[in-house]
C-alpha cells in the first residue's frame, strides 16, 4: 500500500503574511518522512518565495494510494 501524510502547515514570508493549510496531503516513499523534509518539500512544490518560518503540525502517516504520478511518469513542462 502506498504511503501518504496528513498534515497541517504555517508557512510566514520574510516579506510580510503567510498561509495555512489543514487536513493537506502529500505522497511520500517509505514510512516516514521527516518535519524539515517535509516543509521543503512543501515550498519547493508550491514554488514559494521569500519564506521564512515553517511549522508542521499534526503530522500523521496513512495507508492510502497516491495520488499523483511518479516523476518519470509525468510530462515536463
């Protein structure tokens, strides 16, 4: 069975504002994954910019399939 994890997140700009996020689901490889993995992953996914405090929250791993196709398998833009 595929991995997921199901987290909350806070993320603040340098700049100035942030955004939040609950209940967000993410496909990873193997069982765990850690917080700072994570908040990269995050920020580099969502290409954010100007970032500066990220904070996990309510970190769960769960069983379920993913939802997005493999690297390899997807088209480059």
């Amino acid at each position: 069975m595929d991995k997921r994890v199901v987290f909350d997140f806070e993320i603040e700009f340098t700049n100035g504002g942030g955004i939040q996020g609950q209940d967000f689901r993410l496909d990873i490889e193997g069982n765990d994954i850690s917080d700072e993995e994570l908040a990269k992953y995050i920020v580099e996914d969502m290409r954010l910019l100007m970032v500066g405090k990220v904070t996990i929250l309510n970190k769960k791993i769960i069983n379920e399939k993913h939802k997005r196709k493999p690297l390899d398998e997807q088209e480059r833009i």
